[in-house]
C-alpha cells in the first residue's frame, strides 16, 4: 500500500512530466491515496483492466462511442450518482470503483484510460458545470456524458446545456469552442477542484487543505492553489502555514503579488 508521503512524490513527478506524457489513472489513484491512505489502489487498476478487455472485445462489432459507452456503464456498471450527488466519495476514483457511481469527471477518468488502452482517440472537455469527453469517430468527434452512462450528447443538447450555464451567444452556437479538448492535468486538476469545493463548504479545512496541495504538486507553476491552501490553513487556525503558502503564491506569479500580499497582511496582523 502507498503511503501519503509516497503519494506525493507520484504527485510531483506527473507534475514535471508534459502534457502527453501525464500519467491520468495513476495519478489520480495517488490523489485518492493521498486523501486516504489507508486503502489498496489495486481493485481500481484492476477494474481498468477488465475495462479494457471489455472494450477490445466490443471493438469487434460495435461503433467506438457504442463500444466505449457499453463497455464502461454495462459491462463496468460505472454511472452517475443521481442520489446523493455531493457526496466526496463521488470525486475519489477508489471510491468510484467500490462504489461503481461518482461525478462525471471521476467517472471520465475510467473513460480515458480505457479507451486510450484501446486505441481510440478520447479527451476530456472542460464544459462549464458538467465535465464531458470528446471521441473521435469515422463520422466526426462526438460527445458523450460519463454521468449518463457514456450516452451520446447531440450538438442541439450540447447548445442549451451551454446557455444554461450562462454562456454567451456566440459561445453557445459554436461546437468548437464546447468541444475543445482538454490536457489529462486540466481532468485531474477539475477532479481536485470538486473535492476542494465540497471540503472548504463543509467547513472540512484539513481535506481542503489536502485538495489544494495536489493541484500544487500536479501544475508546480501555477500560484492559485497555494492561495487555496492558504485559505485552508487559514480556516484551520494554522496562520504560519497560511503565511508561508501565501509566499510560494508571490514567488509563482507576479500577478497574485497583490493579493496575496493583502491576505498575507490580514494573517500577519492576526499572528500578533
């Protein structure tokens, strides 16, 4: 079993690794570890495998977004959980494979590296309130919903879910722009931001906390985490912690220096 110490450095290293080569699956089992260590990622490995079996044979007789879809909710029994929609096991790939239900995003984790192991061209779509995945047929890309067991969204859907969401016109009416794919970090970052979400309303700062960091450890070069971890240890009454999270925000970008130095000054004078 992995430690948490152990998870972070599987954190730091898909951190430093570019975008083709982010290892998705693995990394978000270290970030479920790292959550909580007192579990074996292997069930979830090999519920990926069997996926993958699946789909191969699929592959066979059926269409890539049929086989895929089949494949991941029949097969797997993966879905979306419509009962208890904010429950944090849902963001957690462990608990998603114990479980067989989670958000979409935890869910399109299982859809990428499944998919990919078997040759198709699947990516994420960062679509505003509710995470989907691009395949690419002989027909064109399509999208599919994870959350509703791996069905096909149609361009008309994928227009009004957008105006729901309070997108403009413009946006609204282009398919290219709610189609654009996303890298492996940005599915894994928005599976992180779920979690921190979740924590920081349930008032659950030392999860938050944790939550932040991963993003920290998995885009090493972008200062917003750390304000977040800073705010979590704020909440947590660990205002040194808070100061010196607040730091690293400075270091990493000098478009936070304002911000971060406003809130590094409401901490310091607290400190006193």
């Amino acid at each position: 079993m992995m430690t948490r110490e152990e998870a972070e450095e599987v954190l730091e290293a898909a951190g430093r690794e570019g975008d083709g080569a982010f290892p998705l699956l693995e990394a978000a089992l270290a970030c479920a570890v790292h959550d909580d260590p007192d579990r074996d990622a292997n069930a979830a490995r090999q519920m990926a495998e069997e996926g993958v079996a699946h789909l191969t044979r699929r592959m066979e007789r059926e269409s890539p977004e049929e086989a895929l879809a089949e494949a991941m909710a029949g097969d797997l029994g993966l879905a979306g959980d419509l009962l208890d929609y904010d429950n944090l096991d849902n963001a957690d790939v462990i608990a998603v494979c114990r479980r067989r239900k989670g958000l979409p995003v935890a869910l399109g984790v299982f859809y990428l590296h499944v998919g990919r192991r078997t040759g198709l061209d699947v990516r994420g779509v960062d679509f505003p309130g509710h995470f989907l995945l691009r395949i690419e047929t002989p027909e064109g890309p399509l999208a599919l919903d994870p959350f509703s067991e791996g069905r096909v969204v149609l361009p008309s859907e994928l227009t009004r879910r957008a105006f729901r969401a309070g997108l403009t016109p413009d946006v609204a009416g282009r398919l290219d722009r709610l189609m654009e794919p996303v890298t492996d970090r940005a599915v894994l970052i928005r599976l992180q931001n779920n979690i921190f979400a979740r924590a920081a309303q349930a008032r659950d700062y030392v999860r938050a906390e944790r939550s932040a960091l991963r993003r920290a450890l998995l885009d090493p070069s972008d200062h917003r985490p750390w304000l977040d971890v800073a705010a979590a240890r704020e909440g947590q009454g660990a205002l040194a912690g808070a100061l010196q999270a607040l730091g690293k925000a400075q270091i990493l970008d000098g478009g936070a220096t304002i911000a971060a130095r406003a809130a590094r000054e409401r901490v310091r004078l607290r400190l006193n």
